[in-house]
C-alpha cells in the first residue's frame, strides 16, 4: 500500500484524556477527594475515557461506581467518553442497527446523571471487519460489512447528537502478511483485508449516509510501535513511524482527526509477576513513548494516556511511586513540553453588560476558550452605566461560575451616557449567583484596571474585544497613549454597519464622540464587526440545557426577544462573533476580512469605511454558512465549565 501523500505534519493543538479504567482497574478510591498526582492530572485532561462495559459489568470487568463517578467529573467540570466495542460485523445488515440500541441502552445511565457523552471511540468494528472477508467464503464481503457500520454510525449519530464518534484501529496491522502474528495479526492473515481499506471502506459507505466518522483513533503500545522487524519473518522490516504518519495524512485528507492511545503493554510474563516492576516499566516506557513519537515527527489531535490491563489496579489506591496517576501527570508535563501549544490570546473584555444579553453570552463563550487554552482573560470592564449598578456583579457572577472568581472587573465611571436603562437580567445575577463584586458605583475604576492590567503584560500582547460603548477606550487612548500603544495588540470591536451605515448602531449612539475619537485616534489594527454580522447568527436557545447554576443561562431567561424569551429560539450574536474572533481570529473557514482602509463615524453616529492603503482598520463579513458559525459559538457557549466552583468565594 502507498503512502498517501499531503500537507507537512506540523504542530497543532491537541486535547489530552485518560482511560484509567482499563477493564479489570478498580476505579472508586479516583473519585475520593486527594490532594495527589490525581488533583494535578484532572485540573490538566479534557476527557475521561470509560469502557461501556463497566457500568453493568460482566464478571471479567470491574464495575464504574457510576454514581460518585458522575458527581465527580460534574463536580470538576470533566468531559466523559466511552469506548464501546459490542459491535458484530458478521451481524448482517441488521447488525448496525442492534449494536446502536445496545450503545444507547449502556451509556443511558449518563444521561440520567446528567452528563453527555463527549466522544465514543468504537472498539471492534474495524478488527471485526478486517475478519470478514476475501479468503473466507460465506462470510460477508467488506462491502456489506461496511454498510452495516455505516448504518450503525447514522444511528449514533442520532442517538448521540453532538457526541463525536471515532473507530478504533489496533496496530500492528497493516499488511496482508502480518508483522506480529497473535490477537490481531490472525485476522488480517485469514482474510488478506488490513486497516486502510477498512477505514476506506466504512468511510465511504458512512459518507454515503452523511454519518461520517470524526476520527481514527490508533491503540498501539510503545512495544509494537517500535518493533522493526516482522516477528513472523523477520527478514522483513517494519516502519511504523511512517505507518502512522501516512494514516496521519489519511486522516487529514479527509478531514478525519488523528488520535493516539500512548501506552505500554505491561504483559504480566515480561514481569513476572513482579507489579512494581511492571508499574514502572509502564511509567518510563509511556514517556518514552511521547519521546518517541514527537521525534518521529507524529502530531495527533489527542492523546489518551490509558491504562495497561491489570496492573495498574494492583497501585490502586493513589499511593505507590509509579501509579497510573503518576504516569498520566508526568505524561501529561512531558506532552506540554514536547509539544508546545500556540500561547493563549490574553483578552480584556469591555463590555456593556446590561441591556442585551449576548455580552452574557459572549463572556461565557471567552471562559469556554479560556478552559480550552485557546485565551486568557485578563480582565471585564463595563462601558455603559447599568441603572441596575450591577453590570460588575454580573461579569463576577459569570466568571465565578466558570471558575475565575479572581478575574479583575472595573466600571466606568462617565457621567450616564445616552441610552440608559435597566437591566433585565444584572440584578438577578447578581442576587441569585455567587459572587463578591459590589455594586458598580464603588466598584475600582475601568481605566485603573486597565492600567494595571496592560502594565503588566509583554509588550505588543494585549487583545482588547470592544463589545459595548467606546466609553473606556477613549479614556484609555486620551490618558495612557503610551500604554496603548506598547501593549495592545488588537482592538476587535463590534459597532457600526458596513461599509456604510443607514442609522447609527447602538454601541456608537450610546456615546458617539468615544466613538469617534476611537475611529479617528487609535494607533493600532482595529478589526470592526458591524452589526450585520451577529445578525444573522441565532444562538441561545440550547443554554436550555445547561444547569440552572449557569448564570449565562438565566440572563437568556431574562431577556426578551422579539416578544419571547431569549431562551426560546436564541437571538443574535453580536458579541459573541467578535469575542471568537478576539482569539480564533480571521479563520477563512468563518470570516472574510476586508482590510486596508479606515472606519470613519461622523457627528450623528453613521459609520463609513474608506479605503486607504494605510489604514489600520478591517470589517468583517461572515464566509460560509452562517449556520456553522452559529453552531461553533453556540457549542462554546454550553460548554460545561472545566474548573467550576460551587458555593460562594471568599
Ligand atoms: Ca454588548
């Protein structure tokens, strides 16, 4: 088989989980609470991996104490995967249709806990159908098989809608001829089928459904990666780096994500029976593998840090020196190291949180970005005089929720600006949610926190998302010139129309003369999202549901639209659009960016776009449907806090 050619691998972000509970690995004492390599680990992993088997366990597996599991990955904010494997390709055609039910029927009890299942990574059907054809009569021919995977993946899809869902491919396997004869090789040697054409084949028959797959998800310890030489005939050499990165390529090409389970098969007779010794060959393998793997030039989208069948559970509870706690931390620090990730967005939101509710919205969606290492919120200050006095203790009730109560929030101070009214949400988020700001009259100044903050920061480091009035910003600029030029990276703005406005917008006649001097004096790039752009995007309706706890929530509850809630059928998504794009930027996927040129706002608050060559200033327009964007920042907007804290800060 060819290597299918492609893009360069280069680094990219990635998430990382753990599978701790390897099928026979008792997992309660995990849910106690312990100040220990496991209190690291869960503040640092985006998922955690369970097998489906283990909440109704056969007597081979060791039961998931669902229960105190639930509270605690709700508890600290963790997403749930699930690998499931009870999928019979030989099934028929029915087969898909059954295995679906059976996954629905093992991962309800997350449902009824509350949780959503993040990703399932379906164990079985690749090996299953690697076994079905070619050599062995009577058996199903790829074809079917792969049909009726692809009908079991249409099913899930609507069985888990969101959830994303991967197949699992165990290397070694790739050859008609195997590279190491045993569980696996077998199959491939009796029906002369390997992976690539699996993955093909149920790729194109799922595709066909509209029910792709979302990754490949690669099981192969360290052991067999590095093997080069086929154990059977050992004359033949084996290059599993180049395996990998052109099933990498495979997966690019058809936008597929590529996923990695680092591990090392600890078999108890290479130890034997020796579980200390077997617990630290599989700690320093497993970082010698992440070793391995990025001087190989591999890049995967995520890492599962999983167990090794029994032995880890003999260092259960959390105490022994090479626990699988121990391993998952240092593997953890070793993958940031190794792998560095592009440096967060540091992003001050200036925002009038008071009459909409999308600057609700959009500070959730920069905690959502913020959990995901994408950005880092530096500070709130709020720009238009909410008559309730609790625009500041509504940011504080949000950040808090999210897991930030130590955020810095500042008011404007101005004398009551044009537009002025009462919240319809400030004050009950500010009495019904934790939070210790104070009312906005004596809460500290915008300006000295932005003093503060900017001073603080590498120079040329600050993005500053203008979601309100131009109030704060043209103190800044006419105060502390110097600061704003040193530190301020971008300004994103969400005001006006363009290229030219029919009547002035909102976050213009709030204060049109901040609005002005902003327009006409900031020394730096200034990106303009006009009004137009939220427009068209509708979100809000699926903070349903999110928990009554979500302050985000109860703002969308609070404030009309159109007659209604807004929490009955969303509304647009001004804010949110220029928070996203504050730190996601100008991804040509989302946005057309027309730059070169200079937003001007005259004495009755119109906006006009000029082009000038050297003007710092851009507009955007949506590219593409403006459907997925509203699903990309919608999805940000319910994510479930990663660090959340319950009852009150001190
Ligand atoms: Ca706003």
């Amino acid at each position: 088989m060819k290597e299918a050619m492609g893009p360069p691998l280069t680094p990219k972000p990635y998430k990382i989980g753990i599978a701790p509970s390897h099928i026979t690995t008792p997992t309660a004492p995990l849910f106690a609470e312990r100040a220990d390599d496991w209190d690291e680990v869960r503040k640092k992993i985006d998922f955690y991996k369970v097998y489906s088997l283990q909440a109704v366990p056969p007597d081979w597996a060791t039961p998931l104490p669902v229960n105190s599991f639930a509270a605690f990955v709700k508890k600290h904010g963790i997403a749930v995967d699930a690998e499931f494997g009870a999928f019979r390709a030989d099934g028929g055609a029915e087969e898909g249709k059954t295995a679906a039910k059976r996954a629905k029927a093992m991962h309800a009890w997350l449902g009824h806990r509350g949780l959503k299942l993040r990703a399932l990574h379906l164990d079985g059907p690749v090996r299953r159908l690697m076994d079905c054809d070619r050599k062995s009569k009577g058996g199903l021919s790829l074809k079917q098989a792969a049909e009726a995977t692809a009908v079991f993946l249409a099913e899930c899809r609507k069985a888990f809608p969101g959830t994303r869902i991967g197949l699992i491919t165990n290397f070694p396997n790739w050859h008609y001829s195997p590279e190491h004869p045993g569980m696996l090789g077998t199959w491939t040697q009796r029906s002369g089928v390997h992976y690539r054409e699996v993955l093909e084949a149920v790729h194109r028959a799922a595709r066909g459904k509209g029910a792709g797959f979302d990754f490949v998800e690669v099981d192969c310890p360290l052991n067999y990666y590095r093997a080069t030489r086929n154990r059977a005939n050992p004359s033949r050499r084996v290059n599993n780096p180049a395996k990998f990165k052109a099933l990498q390529r495979w997966c690019v090409q058809r936008n597929v994500e590529f996923w990695l389970v680092v591990n090392y098969d600890t078999n108890p007779q290479r130890v034997a029976g020796k579980a200390a010794l077997g617990a630290r060959l599989f700690h320093d393998e497993t970082l010698a593998y992440i070793r391995r793997l990025r001087r190989d030039g591999v890049f995967p989208d995520c890492f599962t840090i999983q167990s090794w069948y029994k032995l880890p559970a003999k260092h259960l509870p959390e105490e022994g020196g090479h626990s699988f706690m121990h391993t998952a931390r240092d593997s953890i620090r070793l993958i940031r190291e190794l792998y560095p990730q592009p440096d967060p967005v540091k992003v001050i939101l200036d925002t009038d949180m008071s009459g909409d509710c999308d600057d609700a919205g959009a500070l959730g969606l920069l905690h959502a970005l913020a959990d995901l290492r994408e950005c880092e919120l530096l500070a709130v200050v709020t720009n238009r005089k909410d008559l309730a006095n609790a625009s500041a203790a509504a940011a504080d009730a949000i950040n808090t929720y999210y897991g930030r109560p130590g955020i810095p929030i500042g008011t404007c101070k101005e004398k009551p600006t044009a537009l002025q009214r009462t919240s319809p949400y400030t004050a009950a988020l500010r009495d019904g949610f934790p939070n210790n700001t104070g009312p906005d009259d004596r809460a500290p100044d915008a300006l000295d926190i932005y003093r503060r903050v900017l001073k603080a920061q590498p120079d040329g480091s600050v993005t500053v998302c203008s979601v309100g009035a131009f109030s704060n910003l043209a103190t800044l600029w006419r105060r502390e010139p110097q600061l704003v030029r040193a530190k301020v990276r971008r300004l994103v703005a969400m005001g006006g129309e363009f290229p030219r406005s029919k009547r002035a917008e909102t976050n213009i006649a709030t204060h049109p003369e901040a609005a002005r001097v902003v327009a006409a004096q900031w020394p730096g790039e200034v990106i303009w999202h006009g009004f137009e752009v939220g427009q068209v995007l509708i979100t809000g309706e699926k903070l349903k549901h999110t928990p009554a706890s979500n302050p985000v929530r109860r703002a969308y509850e609070l404030r009309r639209h159109r007659g209604r809630p807004s929490i009955q059928g969303g509304q647009p998504s001004y804010d949110q659009a220029a928070a996203l794009f504050a730190v996601r930027g100008a991804s040509p996927k989302s946005w057309e960016v027309i730059s070169g040129g200079r937003v001007s706002v005259d004495v009755e608050g119109l906006t006009t776009w000029r082009a000038d060559p050297s003007g710092k200033h851009a507009y955007v327009r949506i590219a593409g449907d403006p459907k997925r964007l509203a699903a990309e920042i919608e999805a940000l907007m319910i994510a479930p806090p990663k660090n959340r804290t319950t009852g009150m800060t001190p």
